[in-house]
C-alpha cells in the first residue's frame, strides 16, 4: 500500500496531464483519482488503438455493418468513438428506421406543440449536465437547443410516454456521442421505443417490473444479499433504480457506461441485468458488511465507484463471465411473474 503522502505527491504531479475536463466535457469532480485513471488509461490506450485497427477492417469504408457472431464478439471488445454513431444505428435498428421515414423528425419539429410538455422538457434544460461544458448556456454551440429539439421531438412522436425524467439525460449522452441530432432522436426511440418498452410510460411498469426481477435474479445467484435485503425489508427500488432509470449515467464512469451502451444497443436489455449482477457479486462480501438500512444503501453507491469499475475493458470481460449463465427466456419469464406481481398491487393482492 503507497504511503498516502506519497500518493498525494504523485497525484499532484500527474494532474496537469489528465485534462480537468474529459473528451466528452464532463469536469472532473475535485475528488477524482488522477493516478488511478492514469494508470488505467495508458494501457487502455494500447487496447483502443489495437480496436481501431480491427474495426477500420471490419468496416472497409462501408456505412453498414451486418449483425455476427464476429460483430458481436467485436461489440463486446468495445466500438471506438469515431464509428459508435454509425454502429449504434445499424445495430439498433435506428438507421432502418430513420431511412424509411425521411423528413419525419423535421416534421415533428415543425408541427404544433403541446404547451405543457414543451414546459416540462424547458424546466429540465439547465438541470442536465450542470458539471458539462457543452451543455452551458455559454457554450458555443450550447447542446441544450439540440436536446430540447430531440426530447420535444420525441414527445411528440410517443405520446403515450411524452417526457419524464430520466430521458434528458440519455438523450444528452447520445448527443455528445453522435454529435447529430436526427440520429440521436431515433436512437432515442430504438431505446425507449424497442430495448427497454415501458421504461418511462408514466406507470413505468416495465422499470418497476425489471427492478423486482434483478431481485429474483440475485435470489438466484447471489441468495445472501437476497437475505440482506429481505432482513432489512429493502425493496430493490431503493438501491438501483438510478441504475435501470439512467442507464448508469452519473452512476458509473462515462467510458464504462459507453462500453455498456455499445451491447446495450446489441444485445438488448439483458446486458442491465448482466451489469447489475457483475456489480453486487464482485462486492458481495462488502454488502454483506452492511447492519442497518442507511449501511446499505451507502454500500450500494460505493461499489459503483473506484477502478473496478473505471478499468471498463476488464469491467466488461466481467459481465459476460461473473453472472453465469444468463439467458432471455429465464428474464422474460421472471418479467412475466413480476409483472403479474406489480398489476396485483395494484389492485391490493401479491401473487407467488
């Protein structure tokens, strides 16, 4: 263990060369791990230079990408920046979508609005991103006009969903990554609209019902924070709601949480689940420390933090193997039961 005064002095030299603001302008808390980072990133590097290489080849100059064993097992080892846009719409369906109905997104920004939606989106502008310079009033160009056209948008175009909070910030990211806003409408629809259906409805029954289903699947795999939990009489929503919500926006880091997109936009919503689980086994020893209910939910915010989860290449070879076997039918038949569960609370019964 490095004598902290030691560490200090290594992380005050290192700060000048990791900028305070990341390549997609998020600052850098005043808490953020210089040295941890730095150490991670410089081998990184040699990893998303050698992924370059193989995606340029892959891709041969072509717009399209044909879904593979190959791809997937490429996507999984991560998509670099400059072709995530282009394979996030193809993958996703996105591309498909947006070719087959030409001008529609324009449409819907040019046709009459719903006041109070348009209200409710206005009020969220300045709370997304505050710690992003591209998102400032004072930016030039400020990417607040760009997520109002996207989320107004949107609204229009799902009106049984039409905004709640949580959109903004997934909606932002896609912005920064795709740096078109067209695209990151669709994308926003592949999301909303196919991956993750009944996320946002205002019931949010399908959040609800995923919540209660990653409590199943730790009951299954990782039955002693199952226990703890029960103990405490936690509910799952408590802990990892921001987890579902955000899709770890502002959860985990911003290059942890693009790897996870990238088999996100793949694989569909099962990688959520891989995610979850991958981050209370690894720390399941330190959960199981927690005695009360404030222990807990404290437990849960610090095993998203530290270099597990900023060294993301090793992060994600760890969601494919920590879980096990993880396979849809077993997910869509929880969902069926949770689901079941949910609609009877709502009507005052519970059904096992």
């Amino acid at each position: 263990m490095e004598p902290e005064d030691a560490r200090r002095a290594k992380q005050e030299s290192r700060h000048s060369n990791v900028h305070r603001v990341d390549s997609y302008g998020f600052e850098r808390p005043t808490d953020f791990d210089y040295v941890t980072y730095e150490d991670f990133f410089s081998g990184y590097l040699v990893v998303l230079t050698r992924r370059a290489i193989k995606w340029s080849k892959l891709l041969k100059g072509n717009n399209s990408v044909s879904k593979s064993l190959k791809v997937k097992r490429y996507i999984r080892k991560g998509i670099p920046n400059e072709h995530r846009p282009l394979v996030w719409m193809v993958v996703s369906g996105a591309q498909a979508h947006m070719e087959q109905n030409p001008g529609y997104y324009q449409k819907l920004l040019d046709g009459d609005k719903n006041d109070k939606l348009v209200e409710t989106i206005k009020t969220d502008m300045n709370r997304t991103f505050p710690d992003n310079i591209r998102f400032r009033k004072t930016a030039d160009p400020c990417l607040q006009k760009t997520l109002y056209n996207v989320l107004v948008a949107y609204g229009h175009h799902n009106q049984s969903v039409g905004y709640c909070q949580g959109m903004n910030f997934i909606a932002g990211y896609l912005i920064l990554i795709t740096r078109n806003e067209e695209q990151s409408f669709w994308l926003l629809d592949a999301l909303i609209g196919r991956i993750l259906p009944d996320y946002y409805s205002p019931e949010m029954m399908g959040l609800k019902t995923d919540q209660e289903v990653l409590g199943e699947l730790v009951k299954m795999k990782i039955p002693a924070v199952a226990e703890l939990m029960e103990k405490h009489g936690i509910m799952w929503t408590l802990v990892v709601s921001r987890w579902f919500i955000c899709l770890f926006i502002d959860v985990l880091p911003v290059e942890t949480v693009l790897r996870i997109w990238d088999c996100l936009f793949y694989e569909g919503s099962k990688i959520i689940f891989r995610v979850a689980l991958t981050l209370i086994k690894q720390h399941q020893a330190f959960i199981l420390e927690a005695t009360n209910f404030p222990d807990i939910c404290d437990k849960f915010k610090q095993i998203t933090k530290g270099p597990f989860v900023t060294e993301c290449h090793t992060f994600m070879q760890k969601i494919f193997t920590e879980p096990g076997t993880l396979r849809m039918a077993t997910i869509e038949k929880l969902r069926e039961t949770c689901r079941a569960n949910q609609i009877a609370q709502i009507n005052g019964q519970y059904v096992r």
